[in-house]
C-alpha cells in the first residue's frame, strides 16, 4: 500500500492544482442556457462533416427528383401550381417538411438520451444548472443546428432558381421556428416517456402523414373537404404556407397568423417541458 | 457547511430519510455509511440540491438549497453514484465541456484538465471515446471531472465502488490532500475500510435514521470491544459449543462458519477456551473495526 500511495506522488508528474488557486477574472458571465447549449455543440463536433453534406444532399435530390424530373410532367400538363413552376411550389413545401423531421428527430432520442442513456441531464443539473436552462439550452442548440440546415437549403434553392423574392430571408427563421414548433412539444412528450416505442408510433401515425398531407406537395385544395380541415389545423401546414409565401413572394396579412400559430405552438411546448422536465428530473 | 435539522425525503409512502440532524464543519471529511437501500444516496442528492426535501430544514454553504441551487452546486464538486459521462465524446472533451457548464475561462479548464487526466492517469486516453473505456477509468473520469471546478465541497456517492486496490489506494491519496487543501468531503461507502482510511467523523444510517454517529474510534469503542476473537471449529461443532463461550466475551455472536467473541483482551479469551479443552480449527485475535460496528448496527442480513 505503501508504494502505491509513494508512486501516485512521484516526481516528475504534474502536481495537482491547489484549492483556491485564484482564477482571471470575466466580465460576463455566459448564460446557464447557453452553456448547456455548448455541450450540444461538442457532440455536434463528431458528426457534423456528414450531418451537412446530408442537409446539402437531400434537398438537391429531391429537387432534382421530384421538382425538375415530376415537375415537368406537371407544368407541361397543368401549367405549374398556383402560378408557379412545381419545382418553386414544392422547394419550400420540403424546406418547412425537413425542419418538422429535423426538429421531431432532435427532440425524442437524443431527449431520451439525456435522461436514460448518456444522462447528459442528470450531469448538466450537477453542473450549476437549473431544470430549465437544460431544456431551454436543448431548444437552443435544436434552432442552431436549424439554422445551419435551412442556409444551406436557401442557397440550394437560389442555385435552383427558385428563390421568387428578397422576402426569402425571413424564410430562414420561418423555417427553424417551424422545426421549433415541433421540437418543443415533442421534447416534452418524450420526457415522460420510458422506453422509446412511442417515437416510431409518432412518426407513423403523425409525423408523416403531415409530411404528406399538408399542402407540401400539393394543394391542399385538392383534398376531400373533411381532410382539407384537418390538413388546416396540422402545424405543418402553416409553416409550409409561411415559407412557401416568403420564398415566392406572396407576402400576405395571413403570413402573420401561420407565425403566430407556430410561435404559440413553440411557446406551449416549452411551457409543457418546463413541466415534463421537472417533473422527470427534480425527485 | 452543511447543516440538516429533521430532514425528512419520502417517495409516496416510503420515507427514504426520516428526520436526521447533522453538521459538516468546513475542511472536515464526513463520511455517511449504510446497507442498501439505507438512505445515504437520498441524503446526499439533497445536499447537492438536485432533490427537493420533504421536511426539514437545510443549509448548505451558509445557503437554502430550495431556492438557491445553481449558485450552491457553483462551488461543489459531485461524483454522482451513477456515472454521467457522455460515452461518445473522448476523455478530454468531457472534461472541457463541464469546464463550460462552470463558465470557466477555456485556457484554465484546459490546464486543469491535463492535470486531471494525469491524477486519473487517463492522460494516455484524452483522445480516445469513453465508451470503451473500463469502469475504473470512466469512475475515475467522474471524479476527475468533479473537481474541474475546484470545488469547496466535493461530495462523492460511493466512489470507489468497482474501482481495483491500486486506484482506491491513489484515490484516498488524493483526497486526503484535498481535505488538507482545505476542500471538505461528503462521502458514502459501503467500504468500512474507506471510511476509516479517510473519513473525520462519520453516521451510520439504517432505514432512513441514523444508527449512529461519531469519529472511526468512537464508533468502535462504543459499539464494540477493543479486540474480537474468531475461532473455527470443525463443521456442526458451533452451535453445541457456543453456550460455554458466551461467558468469555462482552459478547457473542455465531455465525455457520465461526463463532466471534468480542473482549477487551483477546488473547485471554483465546487461553481461556483452550484451558476449557476445546481445539479450535483455526483461531484468529484482531482488534475490532468499523466493519464489526456496521454489522452491529445494521444486521447481518442482506436488505435487498
């Protein structure tokens, strides 16, 4: 016992700091939020060479695909939809439809995660952080990460033409607060769940049929009249009319309510995690 | 410190801690030792303000935890039971980002942070992920992280719990220089030799109260005798032998495999049993340890 506690001690390793070893002094002091939001940004570290060539692939796919290839078919027998060529209706349709994914992805596994399996929660609160800084920096760190993807959409977008008008850089956050109004309700959900079979059944029975179904395709006058009410009231729907009248220029008074709508959503649901997240976290 | 009057924490019905008093003196190493399911973890997620009480009153570092947390947590080190760490992340990350969460300036948690990885000797792994890491390294790792922030109080929940002889032995090292750096220490265990290796002074809780409370030598002699014999007998011999025993010792206890006598001299006890013609298999006079008070005040069997 002896000469383990002698070789812990050997010269030549580095002492220890002492206690009490006085620090420079800072001027500001970063927000709880935004520290919890930083270590989002370490993970983000190991995986963001493929997460950005994913948000750059994706869209130029797709536009390729379904806007150039389908468009065609469709402008040369219809005349393009509402007035526009189809690749110019449906860019901003998938905008808004990638930042729902995006925004569901972020706020289930990873939210799982924090409580269950890297318990990145549980250390954060050790950490001088408070229940809410935790979810308010997830939330955060969500937008960022948002942020990085719907910039580079734009400018795939621009490449593609089908940028109608100047009104599109407010696409930029219309689009992340769409994935907001997701993320924040979703997280919520998932903290109180314990095993993660309800995301598949999330995705399955809302996540995609939203996908589908609210206007990022087409119309959604082209619905049955029931489902065209129902397609109304899906958060989906008015981030897709949002960013699809900013990007086309067809800037309107009912812009202001889709805002408003998704705002309110995003607000509810942080208000729902602040509750969730407690309730989980503080026992 | 820390200063705890009738502290209560329930969980529905279950009274996890029911109604302790206690005071932790600055610089001081404290130890809280328990079976199980005794309320130790409960008590100290308490003082680290993560959980809320039930009842009671609490003051740590002179503050209510109820309302001021963060700005406690600020200035404590915690070495959860249950590791935290982000396994995807390398060693060095891991470190750096719970430098961030004290908002220290990055220059410093990185000093700091070699410094660490060398007390933890995991500076040969500061780049690699800590998943496949061993337990003992990423127990380490909690511990090194805990201190990235220079805490005043540093309170550790079973630290050393599936760490092997040689880190233990370099972890008590170092937190015994911590203690001398003026760092106080919250600790439980279920190792008797630990907390008679670091701590000051120590309670032992049972079922959500405490047993007892006192320093290691306290302990023993009021708990205990200063020496306790062991004698082997052949198989089956105990029970038959046991009664002419009893009268050797303050007092007895029989177990399958031995029978204990505590005495305050062992080695008359011993002649004194061969004198009475019995022959021992194997006999054995130690002086008594914290390991015979636990097993005193908690029982001998298992609680879960």
């Amino acid at each position: 016992m002896a000469t383990v506690v002698e070789g812990a001690a050997a010269p030549g390793r580095t002492p220890l700091f002492r206690h009490g070893e006085a620090l420079p002094a800072r001027r500001l002091a970063t927000p709880m939020w935004l520290r919890a939001a930083a270590y989002w940004g370490y993970q983000y570290k190991r995986t963001w060479r493929s997460s950005i060539v994913t948000s750059f692939l994706i869209p130029v796919l797709y536009l390729a695909a379904m806007g150039i290839a389908l468009g065609s078919l469709i402008d040369k027998h219809s005349h393009g939809v509402d007035g526009v060529t189809y690749v110019a209706y449906l860019a901003p349709g998938l905008l808004a439809g990638t930042c729902m994914q995006i925004g569901t992805n972020d706020a289930t596994y990873p939210v799982m995660g924090g409580f269950k399996w890297m318990r990145t929660y549980h250390a954060q609160l050790a950490a001088p952080l408070s229940v809410y800084d935790v979810l308010l920096g997830h939330l955060a760190w969500i937008a960022a990460r948002l942020s990085i993807v719907v910039t580079i959409y734009l400018a795939v977008m621009a490449a593609f033409g089908v940028v109608y008008s100047p009104w599109a850089v407010l696409a930029l956050p219309a689009a992340v607060l769409t994935g907001i109004a997701f993320a924040a309700p979703v997280s919520a959900f998932a903290a109180t769940q314990d095993k993660d079979s309800a995301f598949s059944t999330l995705y399955r029975f809302a996540i995609i049929p939203m996908f589908l179904f609210s206007g990022t395709f087409f119309p959604i006058s082209q619905l049955p009249s029931w489902l065209q009410l129902l397609a109304y009231v899906t958060p989906l729907y008015h981030g897709v009319a949002l960013c699809r009248d900013l990007t086309l220029g067809l800037v309107g008074w009912a812009d202001l309510g889709h805002a408003a709508y998704l705002c309110g959503l995003a607000a509810i649901g942080y208000a729902a995690g602040r509750r969730t997240f407690s309730r989980r976290l503080v026992v | 410190m820390v200063e705890a009057h009738g502290l209560v924490k329930r969980f529905g019905e279950f009274v996890a801690v029911d109604h302790v008093d206690f005071t932790i003196h600055k610089g001081e190493s404290f130890g809280f030792l328990g079976p199980n399911g005794a309320g130790k973890t409960s008590t100290m997620r308490m003082i680290s303000c993560i959980s809320p009480l039930s009842g009671g009153t609490l003051r740590v570092l002179g503050l209510d935890p109820a309302t001021n947390g963060p700005r406690i947590r600020a200035r404590m080190g915690l070495v959860p039971q249950e590791d935290s760490l982000d396994t995807e992340l390398t060693v060095l990350d891991n470190l750096m980002i719970y430098g961030r969460y004290f908002d220290l300036p990055r220059k410093v948690i990185r000093e700091r942070a070699e410094q660490l990885m060398e007390f933890a000797q995991l500076r040969e792994r500061a780049h690699s992920r800590v998943d496949p890491l061993s337990g003992g390294m990423k127990r380490r790792l909690t511990i090194a992280r805990a201190l990235i922030s220079d805490p005043d109080l540093l309170i550790l929940d079973e630290p050393t719990t599936g760490l092997d002889p040689q880190a233990r032995h370099l972890l008590w090292d170092r937190l015994y220089r911590l203690k001398q750096d003026g760092v106080t220490l919250v600790i439980t265990t279920h190792y008797m030799d630990e907390a008679e290796q670091l701590c000051d002074r120590l309670v032992v809780m049972d079922k959500g109260r405490f047993a007892a409370e006192g320093t290691p030598r306290q302990l023993i002699e009021a708990f205990s005798t200063k020496e306790v014999v062991e004698l082997r007998f052949a198989p089956g011999q105990h029970e038959e032998l046991a009664p002419s025993l009893a009268d050797l010792a303050e007092r007895q206890e029989v177990l399958p495999d031995r029978i204990l006598l505590y005495t305050d001299d062992g080695d008359a006890a011993l002649a004194e049993v061969a004198r009475m013609g019995h022959v021992a298999r194997s006999t054995l006079v130690r002086r008594s340890t914290l390991e015979d008070v636990f097993l005193r005040l908690t029982g001998r069997t298992l609680v879960d």
